[in-house]
C-alpha cells in the first residue's frame, strides 16, 4: 500500500480522469464541439503572444489535443495519462493546428477535422468578339501535382513520425529580439517540411522518389457559350494540384475580351460608328457591314431620310446572344458621322444652284438681320418720335438712361463693326487656356471687375523681381 494504489494484482489502480476536463474547464459529457470551443475561449488568454503563461498554455493544449480525440478521450477516460503513449502525446503540448483553431477550423491533428482545400488556379482566357458572339471551345492544357498511386501518396514503404517536431509539422521558436524581450512563433518544421513525417531513404517510393506526388498534364475543354460575357468565370472543380493532406482546388477560367476594331459592346448591344458624306446624309445612303458571324449586312436609308451628325439607327435581333436564352438577340446600333466638302471646293455656280435646292432662311429674317447690320437694330420709341423722325432714313442717337414721360426706356444707339471668323483647335486652346490657368492670370471680383489693388501689388512685386 502506498499513497491510497494498491500494487496487487487482485486490485485496479486508481487513475485520475478529470485532470485535463478540469484544466479546460468543461465536464465529462462535453461533445467535441464544446471541448473546441473552451480550448478557443482559454487559447485567446493564456496565448503567450497574447501576454498569458506559457505554461498553462501548453496543459490546456495537451488537454485539447488528448479530448478532442475519440480514441485517446477514451484511453484517457478509462486509464488516464498513463494509458496514453507518450504521456498522451503532447510533445510540445501545442496542437498543430492551432491557427486553424482561432480562424474557425477544425480540431487536433490527432482528432477529426474538416480537410483543407488547395489553392486555385486562375486562368485567363483571351477572346475575340467574334468567338464570344457565336461560342467556341478552347482547350487548356495543364500540368498538376497528382497523388503517387504506387505508394498512394504516402512517399514510401514506411512512413516514420518526424523527430524534430514530434509529429507536428510545425515547431515552436523562441528567439532573443532585444535586452529583455524574447519573442515566441511557429515556422513550418524544417526537417519533415511540415509533414510530420519522414521516409527513411531506403524505403521512399521509386515513382515519386517520397515526394508523395507526381507531376502529370491533362487538357480540359473549356465551351464558351454564345454571348458570352467578358469577366465571366467558368469553374472546374477538383483540377487543381493534389495533395494527400488536403482536398484540390478548384481550376477558375475568366474570359477577356480582346477589344474589337469595329465593334463596341455593351452588355448584349453593340455599337458601330459609321461616316457618311453630305451628299449622302441629305440624299441618302447604302453600305455593306460584315457582322461576327460573318454575314453580310446591305443598310439603306429610307427614301427622302436626312441624316443629321451624331444620329443613332438601330438594327433589331442584330447584337449579340442573350446568355440565358441565345435565339434572342440585342440591338446594334449605328452612330453616324458626317463628313462635309472642305472649304473653297463649292463653285459660283454650285452655291447658286443649292441656293435653288434647298431651303432658305426666311425672307423676314435675312431682312432684319440687314438691317441691324446697318443700322444697329436701334429705333425710336414711338412715345417720343417726332413726325420728322418717324421719316428719318435712319436712328436717332438717344442718350444713355434717357426715359420717356411715360417711364419707357428708349434702346440706346450702337457702334456697329464687321468683325472676321478664323479657324480654331479646340482642344489646343483648351490646353492654352489650362496653361495660362496654371501660369496665373488677372484677379477678377464677382462683378467681372479687375482688382486694381491685387493688380498693384503684383506689379510691384514683379517690378522687384526684375531689378534684382
């Protein structure tokens, strides 16, 4: 006898079985769901990152490691620590997957949990307008990591747990990073490379040489449906590298479409631009357009028709394939532009015949404006006219503010003066006007009046530059 345990073969050895829920906190019916749940909930105070005690961190550890396990809870419940190997295979008493934990994962890696899913591939797939218009099928060639089958992914004939880390695949680093301050973190294990097992070399697979995986190519066909949208994804799921630890990935097809010399797309239209002369814009038009299904499309205007610049025409059940159903189609639309005869290339005679043809202002109007062009367009009001006046081949001058008896302002009289057009780049003097902009330029109030005192200052400021 000694301590309350018999050492007789006739007598069962007590064994403490509550050590580890206590140290979690839960009770002995807790389902996994609630062991996970309480190793978080302690994780997050007791982390050393976090400030807490490294050792208390590592029994709540072992404590999760061993109870998140089905078959080590029941070992454990049944003869306690000293049934387990290893003192319950702690090691390090951190659970591999630790980060997992925090992030939402799953459990131990001694326990059951969720398998990760690989990285996907992105692949960019350039397309014409015409190939997204009537549907193609492309095929993408591939070079992926497949399980070996000889060894069936586990890189040789015997597969030994990795000393280094204990079987962890990760390995705790504590390292000095100023007088006082050492700094805990976990790197991938170096010697297993984060598998937590190695293959001694004798016995590692011919075919994958304990890589656990081969390189092989495949071709999938990737059907690109009529009207078919650019920044669409196609998915292939599972074709992506493979991996023995966790699920593939998925293979993500992203279609572009390469822009098109003739066309413009938006959405299921599409927008063409086409010039025209004068002569045709004013008697009509007919063209020929090859569509991206390579017919040929004959446009005409209709009789007595009179295109104007910048006008829109649209051509229904003519763009592109509607993805849910592709026998109906949107519209195509036409923008037309006109081009005019350059200047001095219309005789004499020419201009008076189109004088003839077509319409003319009207005959009031041309006669007002001649007259204003004269005379100014300044009268007399019929209030202060005189007989005399009324008569007068022309305006009679009126002093500026003068109101007749009853209270009419009288038009004041102008100066008039025959003025010259000149061509002009806009968008060169657009950048001309930016650049005086930027330059700086007279300040005007909100009257339109100039400063005269900033205008002072600024000349006296630029005077002095001058002499220094």
């Amino acid at each position: 006898m000694g301590g309350g345990h018999s050492h007789g073969g006739g007598r069962r050895k007590e064994v403490d079985t509550n050590k580890l829920y206590e140290a979690l906190g839960v009770g002995k019916d807790a389902s996994t769901a609630d062991i996970k749940k309480a190793f978080r909930k302690q994780a997050m105070v007791h982390h050393p990152d976090k400030g807490g005690d490294e050792a208390k961190f590592k029994e709540i550890s072992k404590a999760y490691e061993i109870l998140s396990d089905p078959e080590k809870k029941a070992i454990y419940d049944e003869h306690g620590e000293e049934g387990l190997e290893g003192g319950g295979g702690g090691g390090s008493g951190m659970p591999a997957d630790i980060f997992d934990l925090f992030m939402g994962g799953g459990g131990g890696r001694g326990g059951p949990r969720r398998r990760r899913k690989g990285d996907d591939v992105v692949f960019p797939l350039k397309l014409t307008l015409e190939q997204m218009y009537t549907g193609c099928t492309k095929k993408l060639r591939l070079t992926n990591n497949v399980v070996c089958v000889p060894c069936k992914g586990k890189g040789g004939k015997s597969v030994v747990q990795c000393k280094e880390c204990k079987g962890q695949g990760i390995k705790l680093v504590i390292r000095q990073v100023g007088p006082g301050m050492i700094q805990q973190m976990q790197q991938q294990c170096s010697a297993c490379q984060g598998q937590g097992s190695t293959v001694p070399a004798a016995d590692k697979c011919k075919k994958c040489k304990g890589n656990r995986t081969n390189k092989e190519k495949q071709v999938l066909e990737v059907h690109v449906r009529p009207g078919a949208a650019h920044g669409q994804k196609m998915v292939f799921e599972k074709q992506a590298d493979e991996s023995p630890d966790m699920d593939s990935g998925d293979v993500v097809v992203v279609l572009q479409q390469v822009e098109h010399p003739v066309f413009r797309r938006e959405g299921d239209n599409l927008f063409v631009k086409k010039t025209i002369t004068l002569l045709e814009a004013l008697t009509g038009f007919m063209f020929t357009l090859d569509h991206l299904d390579n017919r040929r499309l004959v446009i005409r205007s209709s009789p007595g028709e009179i295109i104007k610049p910048g006008d829109f025409k649209g051509l229904r059940d003519e763009g592109m394939p509607m993805a849910k159903n592709t026998y109906i189609k949107g519209q195509l639309y036409i923008e037309f532009d006109i081009t005019f005869p350059p200047s001095g290339s219309i005789s004499a005679k020419a201009k008076s015949e189109l004088k003839a043809i077509l319409p003319n202002p009207p005959a009031a109007a041309v006669a007002a404006e001649e007259e204003k062009a004269r005379f100014g367009g300044a009268g007399v009001s019929g209030a202060g006219a005189s007989s005399s006046s009324s008569s007068s081949s022309g305006p009679s001058a009126i002093d500026e503010g003068e109101d007749d008896e009853e209270g009419v302002t009288r038009p004041l009289s102008r100066t008039i003066e025959e003025v010259t057009m000149h061509d002009v780049d806009m968008n060169a003097e657009r950048r001309r006007h930016q650049q005086e902009r930027r330059g700086g330029g007279s300040a005007t109030d909100v009257n339109g009046d100039d400063d005269d005192d900033d205008d002072d200052r600024r000349g006296g400021q630029q005077a002095g530059c001058q002499t220094q």
